[in-house]
C-alpha cells in the first residue's frame, strides 16, 4: 500500500472530506438545484431524461430504491463548464463536487416528490 491509499483511507482525511461536504453541499445544491443557471430541478430532471436517464429519474421520483447516476453521467448532462464552474466558486475539486451532486441529486429529487411528481415550481 502506497503513501496514496494510507492517506486516502485515513480516518482524518474522510472526517475533513465529510466537513467539506457537509459545508459546501447546502450552497452548491441551492445553486444547481435552486432558480439558477440550471433552471432549478424540473429542468434538471428534464435534461437527465432528455439525455437517456429516464430510468434513473423515474425511480427518484417513485417509491422504492433509488437508481444511481454516476458523478461522470451527471457532469456530461450539467455540463462540465457549469461543474468546474461551481467547483472554482466552492472552492472544491471538480471530482469530489460531481461525486457530491451524484449522491444527493437522486435525494434532492426523491424528497421534492412525495406523491411521485415533482411539484409545478420545483
């Protein structure tokens, strides 16, 4: 095991990588998900079931387990300019900001569609 994986897998490195996400994710959410550049959620569902995420976004909005998209299907369909973008403004790697949004967008959308469609202002 190289210096790399010792530091990858230390418990104090995951801790300040939980903090980070756990301080940035509030704004970073709010930029991609709220009435911002992206259009808010509905156009970001929109796009993801535009570019062959139908799959994906139907399990989010239904009830059951949520589908995973992976950080780099979800760059190609925000963009990777809006991603670095955002990335620079956080001041967080490009990488972990993708992993973050992949993870939470299939919440973000779940909790905003109780009844199975998200609401008309979403």
């Amino acid at each position: 095991m190289g210096l790399f994986d010792t530091l990858r897998n230390s418990p104090a490195l995951q801790g300040a990588l939980g903090q980070l996400e756990a301080a940035v994710l509030p704004a970073v959410l709010n930029e991609v998900l709220g009435q911002g550049g992206q259009g808010g959620l509905g156009a970001i569902v929109a796009k993801l079931e535009q570019a062959g995420f139908g799959a994906q976004v139907k399990s989010w909005l239904g009830n059951g387990q949520n589908l995973p998209i992976s950080a780099q299907q979800l760059q190609e369909v925000l963009g990777s300019d809006v991603v670095r973008q955002l990335a620079a403004r956080f001041n967080v790697p490009v990488d972990q900001l993708s992993k973050i949004l992949a993870e939470q967008l299939p919440l973000a959308v779940d909790h905003a569609s109780p009844h199975g469609q998200l609401p008309p202002s979403a």
